[in-house]
C-alpha cells in the first residue's frame, strides 16, 4: 500500500473496488485480491481520518485557549 495516497485517491479506489465487487462479474479468486486491497485502503482513509481528527482537536484546543486569554482580564499590579 502507497502511504503517500491521499484520502481522496484511496476514497476513490475504494469506490471502484465497492463498484466492480456489487456488479457480480468478478470471479472469486478477483473478488477476494479486491477485497483484500478494499481493506487496505480502508485502513489508509481510516489512518487518514485520524490524523485529520488529531489536528481539529488541536485546532480546537487552540481556538479556546485564544478565547479564555482574549476574555481574562490583565491583573492589576
């Protein structure tokens, strides 16, 4: 498996795995290497995802930490 497909590219194989398994002319010996790499890239978009989901939780946790700064008020000294 090419870990430098993107998302979209290994969404897009995917689809076209799911396409050539649902149209029934696959023989089984094809059907099962297909099946195979479906779960391969599977696991690529979800690895994908995750790290998509890690950055959004730090974006978040960001975003936050500007606000309560931004909403506390300087100490007077």
């Amino acid at each position: 498996m090419n870990d430098e497909m993107t998302f979209e590219q290994a969404r897009s194989e995917l689809e076209e795995i799911v396409r050539r398994l649902e149209d029934g002319q696959t023989s089984l010996g094809d059907a099962l290497k297909l099946w195979e790499r479906a779960e391969q890239l599977h696991e690529l978009c979800r690895a994908r995802l995750d790290q998509a989901e890690e950055r959004v939780a730090v974006l978040l946790a960001r975003m936050a930490e500007s606000r309560a700064a931004a909403a506390t008020p300087p100490s007077a000294e």
